[in-house]
C-alpha cells in the first residue's frame, strides 16, 4: 500500500489526519488484482503516552 498524507490538523490530543492511499486487494476481494485508489480522514487520539486511531473513512475514487 501506498500512503499520500495531504494534510494533518492537531487539536490538544486529537489529529485529524487526510491523504490518499492506493492497494492492490488480493484473494477473493472486491476488486481484487486491480489498483484501487482512496482518500482517507484518519482520527487518531493521543493518551498514555502514545497515539491510537479511533476513526477511519476511506472513499473509492478510481478502479484500475
């Protein structure tokens, strides 16, 4: 997989993190052999200590 970050916002412990992303899915997934592309919004929260992610979106935008 392949990770394009486009922009990353921090608001006291948590960080909105926004990018795009490219995978090639395997075995019997959906689309699997193509390339596929995504955007993501990535929340992560910061807490004892270390970063954790606590929300994920990805939408397709184009099957190769």
């Amino acid at each position: 997989m392949k990770e394009t970050l486009k922009k990353i916002t921090f608001n006291s412990n948590i960080a909105i993190v926004m990018g795009g992303e490219k995978i090639k899915p395997q075995g019997k997934q959906i689309n699997a052999g193509k390339v596929v592309t995504r955007r993501f919004t990535h929340v992560w929260m910061y807490s004892n200590n270390r970063w954790s992610i606590i929300g994920r979106q990805a939408t397709i935008i184009k099957v190769e």
